[in-house]
C-alpha cells in the first residue's frame, strides 16, 4: 500500500503543477526537479526500512510449532500485522 500511496502522490503532483488549466486555476507553478524528487525518495527510503523491520519482528514472533494454527506471540506481531 505504501508504494501505491507515493505513486499517487507523486502523480497528483505533477498533474496539479504541470496542467496548464490547473495550474492557472490553482494558482501553482512547476516545481524544480531537486525539490520535485528528492523529498520523496527520502521518505519513501525511510518508509521502506520501517516496513522490513517491522516484518522482520513479525515473522520472529511468530509460533508455527502447532499444525495448522499460528500464533502471533510478539507484541510487534500481534499489534501490528493486520
């Protein structure tokens, strides 16, 4: 989900910067490309990590050892895996 979140993100962006008739009415310009891309890949760099590591701890608490049951036994697991 967080890869469609700053896709769409990043094309809201640039629809509303680089249409003409938006533009106008909006009232907005082009952005520059240092200012355009480098925010983005930052957070989604960060996002990235947090994400791994977050399943890194879910995939540690979690208890296969009964056939055909699993049991979330960390807080990370069961807190945050949906």
């Amino acid at each position: 989900m967080s890869n469609w979140a700053i896709v769409s993100e990043i094309v809201l962006i640039v629809v509303i910067s680089y249409v003409r008739p938006l533009e106008v009415v909006l009232g907005t310009r082009a952005v520059a490309s240092p200012h355009f891309m480098i925010p983005t890949f930052s957070y989604y760099l960060l996002d990235f990590f947090r994400d791994e590591v977050r399943k890194m701890f879910i995939r540690g608490g979690t208890d296969l050892s009964v056939p055909g049951k699993i049991s979330y036994t960390g807080w990370v697991a069961r807190n945050t895996y949906w």
